[in-house]
C-alpha cells in the first residue's frame, strides 16, 4: 500500500498548530473587563517569631502598630503558613513516603482533641465545616468552646484560637467539648511567641472573623535523597557562600528585635530590596551550586513546587468569593513567589505590603 500524502489542507493545519504552539497568549489582558471589583491580596511577609524572638520577649505591645495596619486593610480572609488537618491526615496515612507522624514538625498531635470529641480528624472537619455554613451572627459562648474542640480535632490550633479569644474572659473554661487538657493546650498557643498566633489568629478574633485558613503545603519538597550527608552539604554550602551578601540583613533584623521595634522589622523584611538579597542569598545560589548531582536544583524544584502549591490554597479560600479582601501571613521569603503567582491569577490586586505598614 503507497502511503498517503498529506493535503495541502492538512499541512496548513500543521503549520497553524506550529505557529500556535511557538507564541504565548497574554492571561494578564483577559480579566481587562472584570465583572466586579477585584479580590485585593495582601501578602505579609514575617519572620518566624517563635524562631527569632527572645524567649522572655513580650511581642504584644510591639506587635500591636503592625496589628493596627494589617487590621485597617480589613481583610475578610486571613490565611497562614500551617499546614492544614487534610494534609496531616495524608500524611498520616503514607509514612512510606513522608515518615512517621509522630516526627512530622507540621502537624499537631491531637489525641487530647480526639479523645476529648470523640472525633477523628475527618470527622472533626466535617463537623466544623458544617459548624461554619450553621453558624449564628451571635454565636454563645458554648457554641464557640465547640467549635474551638471541632478546630483541635480537625488538626487546626490557629483556628481553635480564633474563637478562643473572641470568649469572654470569664467564658474561657472547659466545657462543650473542651476538656482541661485541651483549654491547656489554648492557654498554650495564646502565649506562644509563634505569628500564626500572634499576628493572624489575634487579627482574626479582632475583625470578628471565625477562623484563619492553613494553606501551607509540604507534599511536593518530600525529597527522595539517597545521600542525604552529600545534599545537606551542597545546600549549605550554597547558604554560606551568599554569608557576606545575607550576614548584613540577619544583623539588621536581629538589631531591630533587640530595639523592640517590630513595625520597622516588618517594613524592613517586607522591603523589596531586602528580598531580593534574602532570595538571591538562598534559592539562588542554590542554583549555582556545583554539585556533581546539582542537589540545589533539587532543592528550588522542590521550593517552588510547595510554593505552587501554597499559592492554589490560597486561590482556593476566594474562589466563591471575587471580590474579598484577603491577607496571607508568609514566612517572608515566600513573598515574592506568592505576589507573582497570585498576580497571575484573574481579577486579583496585589496590595503593596510596604504602603499598608506606613
């Protein structure tokens, strides 16, 4: 059989899809004539608190301009970088490939929670988000210590937080699900020098909202390394080649924690300046890293695949919601990733963090 020829039809068909395939189309023209006021996005970048803090440090009254700013943009979603209950529980299930929960860093142990509610976490998450779509414009007090227990069984302490803190002193007590051990564990993270805490459940309790949303996502940096000796020592010799380019913006930062002045620590890591140095100083010389294996090419893969990751969670907590007003609470280095990802999305602002913390 002679093969076929191909048509002239059928060439200019090719020739078409080659064209298509070689141009790129413009996303950022297609929401030109949005229906409705864009979402804003606000991306807070922070330090890790608990990490970068004194132990006997204090960080309510410092805390509180950065509080009263992030409070008069009036977000109507608050999210954090925590890893949210489902993903524990995926975890749980696979330590094959993520390892035991028990020494998972990112999730909580909640035994008291399931003990006390009798919930495991699937069913904690059911429970609260029916809670929520139920949920009263005066709730009881009674009402809000259940909610809190659903939040601690569901593997979501920020959000237990939230209400805890919208109680009544007085009304801060065990009872409706909340045992002793699990009022323990909230005088805990109320006292916890740790921003999700700090910054984003106190803001959330304060705006009257119900819960902040964990949107942080560590399935896709679960490295597979077999020389794990050889990886460390690539990445960290990355990090300690940028020290002369990074050592200056650790000092700053470490010189404004001891001054007390924690609005200034956060207009300086939220600088786009000091963020170009902080990610050139680590994913990029990561880049660079001359490893045989080019472990710090594993490393950004990885980094960027949790930032994605991230980024769709946060997309997610606004889908039904287009014009919300929305603030995510980021270990700052995320920032960048987050403000041009989230850029992308259609009909989303990004709000300039620099502007906000005037």
């Amino acid at each position: 059989m002679r093969p076929r020829l191909a048509t002239p039809a059928t060439l200019l068909a090719l020739a078409m899809a080659g064209t298509a395939s070689a141009q790129s189309v413009d996303l950022s023209v297609l929401d030109a004539e949005l229906a409705g006021a864009p979402a804003q996005v606000l991306v807070l970048g922070t330090v890790h608190l608990s990490q970068d803090l004194p132990k006997d440090f204090d960080p309510d009254p410092a805390l509180r301009p950065v509080l009263d700013r992030l409070a008069a943009f009036k977000p109507d979603i608050v999210t954090i970088e925590s890893i949210p209950g489902e993903q524990c529980e995926l975890m749980a299930r696979h330590p094959a490939v993520y390892g035991p929960i028990a020494d998972n860093p990112y999730c909580h142990d909640n035994a008291a929670a399931h003990a006390a509610t009798g919930l495991d976490v699937p069913a904690a998450i059911a429970a609260a988000h029916q809670t929520l779509k139920d949920w009263p414009q005066r709730p009881t007090a009674a009402q809000r210590r259940r909610l809190a227990a659903l939040f601690l069984a569901a593997n979501e302490a920020a959000s237990a937080l939230v209400q805890w803190l919208q109680l009544p002193e007085a009304e801060r007590r065990a009872g409706d699900g909340l045992d002793d051990a699990l009022v323990a564990q909230l005088r805990k993270y109320e006292a916890s020098n740790n921003e999700d805490y700090r910054i984003a459940a106190r803001l959330a309790a304060r705006l009257g909202l119900q819960r902040v949303h964990p949107i942080d996502d560590h399935t896709g940096d679960s490295y597979d390394i077999d020389d794990e000796p050889a990886f460390e020592k690539a990445i960290r010799g990355a990090w300690d080649s940028a020290r002369p380019r990074t050592g200056p913006l650790r000092e700053r930062m470490r010189a404004l924690v001891e001054e007390g002045d924690l609005l200034a620590l956060y207009r300086f890591v939220n600088d786009p300046e000091t963020l170009r140095v902080q990610i050139g100083g680590d994913m990029g010389a990561a880049v660079q890293e001359p490893s045989p294996r080019h472990y710090g090419r594993w490393y950004v893969a990885g980094w960027e695949t949790r930032n994605l990751r991230m980024v769709a969670n946060i997309r997610a907590t606004f889908r039904t919601h287009p014009g919300a007003r929305v603030l995510s609470v980021v270990g700052s280095t995320h920032k960048p990733w987050f403000d041009s990802l989230l850029g992308q999305m259609q009909g989303v602002e990004i709000v300039d963090a620099e502007r906000v913390l005037e």
